[in-house]
C-alpha cells in the first residue's frame, strides 16, 4: 500500500475503548425488531407525532410514483424492475400492492428498526464526522444480495417482521430527543419504501434535522429527483461493476446503478460509494480499476470510495473473508487512478479509516473503526495547508 495510509496505526488504549463504544452501540441499533419497538415506545407520549406504538398488522397508504394499467393493473416506477402488478398481487420487494388497480405501500410509517448510530457507520465519512444518525428501515428491498447483512428485515414481507408505528414527524422528534443532527433512511432498501423516505426527510427538515439515504442505487430517475433536493447525502452501495455479478448475486442491474450515481451528480448531492470487496466474486484488479475510472472520469476524483472487508453471511458462507491485502490492493488501484479519498471498511486500526489531505499528506480525520478520535478540518479546509476538503462538514 502506498501514500500516507500505509503508515501504521497509533491507536491508544483509550482510542481502542472508544471504538468498541462505538461499535457496541452500531451492533444493538442494527438489530431489530426489538429495537425498533423499544425506541418507538420512548417517543410515544401525547402530541410527539407518534401515531402509535403497536406490533404485526399492515397500514396501507397511497402509493407514488406509478401508473395505472388496463384491467386493473398498475406498474410501479420507483425502481428499474418496472414491476407490473396484478390486482391483490405484489411488486418484487414485496412491500408495495396493487389494490383494485391502485398501488399502496404496506410499510409506510411502520418501521421495523430504529436506533441511534454513528454516521461512520453508515458509512459517510465527509459528513459531519462523529455525529449521531437516527437511523431506521422498513421491511423490503428490491435486490436479493447473497452476502447481505441485514436479510432478515430486507428480504421480509411486512407482516413477517415486528414494527412499531412511527409518523414521520415522530421520527424527526425522536432525532431531536437523541441530539441527532441527522435521519438516515439505511439496513434495508430506502428506495422502495420512497414515500416514507420523502415524508421524514421533509419533517426533519422542519425540525433543524437533515436525512441521509444509505441505497443500492436502484432507484428511477423521477423520484430521485424528488428526493434529491430533501437530502444532506446519498451513500451507493455499488455492488461491483461486473453486469454478470449483479445479476448472478444481486438479482439486480449495474447499469441503472451508475446512471443514478450520474445523476446524483448533476443534482449536487453529495454522494460516497461504498464497495463491498469479495473473494474471487469482484475483486480482480481489473474490475477494481474500471470502476475506479467510472468515478474519476463520470463522478470525480474527490468523491470517497469506501472497499469494505467481506465476512461470509447469509447465502454466501462458503467464501472466506476479504483479506486486508485483497483490500490493500484495491485501495492503491483506485488510489493509482487519480480517487483522492479512498477508504477501507471492516478493518479497524487500519490507516486508510481516516482522512489524509491530498494537498500536503497531513492527517484531517482520524478514525478506529466507527470512533472518531480527531477532527482537525477547520471550516471544511486542511488546517495545515489550507486545501479545501470536499463535504458536508456544518
Ligand atoms: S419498488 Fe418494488 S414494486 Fe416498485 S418496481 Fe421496484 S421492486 Fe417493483
């Protein structure tokens, strides 16, 4: 590994207890059901917005973003599946149904995880460093990942998780009542519960509070350009960039992908790509390169990539974890291609977690696992050298 990440980490006893504090509260808020109820139950008293605290049972409401057919049918047009939708039948994520030639999602105020994490954990690492994201998810997504970490919601019906009910303006005042300056819409699929999506995004924004989306990308180029302007940040989860890949391990589509990420460009909405890197599926130094190149040449060399460490879950247990020299290797290839903040993932200790200036190699951010240690940026600029840091940073 080459520039200043290949220094070695300096992490202090009391740096290693701080990113353990870290990484305990991220692993309760990721986990479900029972998280969810239990916050939604601390933001229900009278006049918060909380329309109810109560488990199993669907509440339907008007969908967005679709078109009626003939004879009863609808095609929803949130993401590329285009699904067209019989009458009493559901989309392919399975939390959107056509009702007598209507379309209604099932999950709209009624997730199913709800906690507090830090943004680093999202993961975005040029938005207001160390702060706290009220983060939640409904049941669903439209990909189907064979490595993902959260099937248990994400691949879920509705009325096959607990969720608590949870208006959006009950989610803005639950953010305030945790001084969490950010919502992130994150664990599932945000995409095909957009509405919800749209409706915390502009109750939090009433409040002081700005929203995050943590996606796979998939979404259709009319209701991200209604979300678009409602949000601080969009985190892509570019899964590689092999169409085959997505296909035989995502049940999804790389293109739509980047024509979203081309025109989260044109919308200015600052954006990071996270790559999850797997053995022998997408790691090859050539895959690693031509995306490395898609960034630099159709995003620009200052948005972070993220490589993140793979640990065998779900469908994909017969494959070993992503060695950090497979990990190395991709940072120095996109590092080699011009990408100015490269970062590793699921590798705590290691130099590559924190921000380096590209102007004089000085250290801006440091970072042990989901921790913050230091933030020397002074008004989004190298305090050392003055060069400015691309972000969101106040
Ligand atoms: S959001 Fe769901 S119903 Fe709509 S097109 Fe995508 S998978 Fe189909």
């Amino acid at each position: 590994m080459t520039g200043p990440g290949a220094r070695a980490p300096d992490a202090t006893r009391r740096d290693l207890l701080r990113a353990l504090a870290a990484a305990g509260g991220a692993a309760c808020a990721a986990r479900l059901a029972g998280s969810a109820t239990a916050i939604a139950e601390d933001v229900a008293r009278p006049g918060e917005g909380v329309v109810a605290v109560e488990e199993g049972g669907l509440a339907p409401r008007p969908a967005r973003w679709y078109r009626k057919l003939p004879e009863d049918w609808v095609q929803c047009g949130l993401c590329p599946h285009g699904c067209r939708i019989s009458e009493g039948e559901r989309g392919t994520c399975g939390v959107r149904e056509n009702r007598k030639g209507s379309l209604f999602t099932l999950v709209h105020s009624r997730p199913c995880s709800v906690a507090v994490d830090p943004v680093e954990k999202k993961p975005l690492f040029h938005v207001l460093p160390g702060v706290p994201a009220l983060s939640l998810a409904t049941a669903g997504c439209n990909f189907a990942c064979k490595a993902c970490q959260n099937w248990e919601i994400a691949q879920a019906r509705p009325e096959q998780v607990k969720s608590a009910t949870l208006s959006p303006r009950g989610v803005a005042e639950l953010a305030r009542r945790h001084a969490a300056p950010l919502v992130a819409c994150t664990y599932t699929e945000p995409t095909v519960w957009s509405e919800y999506v749209h409706d915390v995004a502009v109750a939090a924004r009433s409040l002081g509070v700005r929203t995050v989306v943590v996606s796979n990308g998939s979404i259709q180029e009319e209701p991200l350009r209604d979300l678009a302007p409602l949000l601080a940040a969009y985190k892509v989860d570019l899964k590689g960039f092999r169409e085959a890949f997505y296909r035989s391990h995502c049940e999804g589509e790389l293109k739509p992908v980047l024509d979203t990420l081309r025109r989260l460009r044109r919308h200015g909405l600052w954006t990071e790509v996270v790559v999850l890197v797997i053995p022998t599926l997408n790691d090859s130094v050539e895959e690693i390169r031509d995306l490395s190149r898609f960034v630099r040449d159709e995003l620009g060399p200052e948005v972070p990539v993220h490589f993140t460490r793979f640990h065998p879950a779900y469908r994909l247990t017969n494959l070993p974890s992503t060695p950090v020299a497979t990990l190395e290797r991709a940072h120095d290839v996109a590092r080699g291609e011009g990408l100015r903040f490269v970062y590793l993932g699921n590798v705590p200790g290691h130099r590559a977690e924190s921000t380096w200036c590209p102007g004089c190699g000085g250290l801006l951010v440091r970072r042990l696992g989901m921790a913050l240690l230091e933030n020397r940026l002074k008004k989004g600029a190298c305090p050392d050298c003055g060069r400015a840091i691309p972000g969101v940073w106040s």
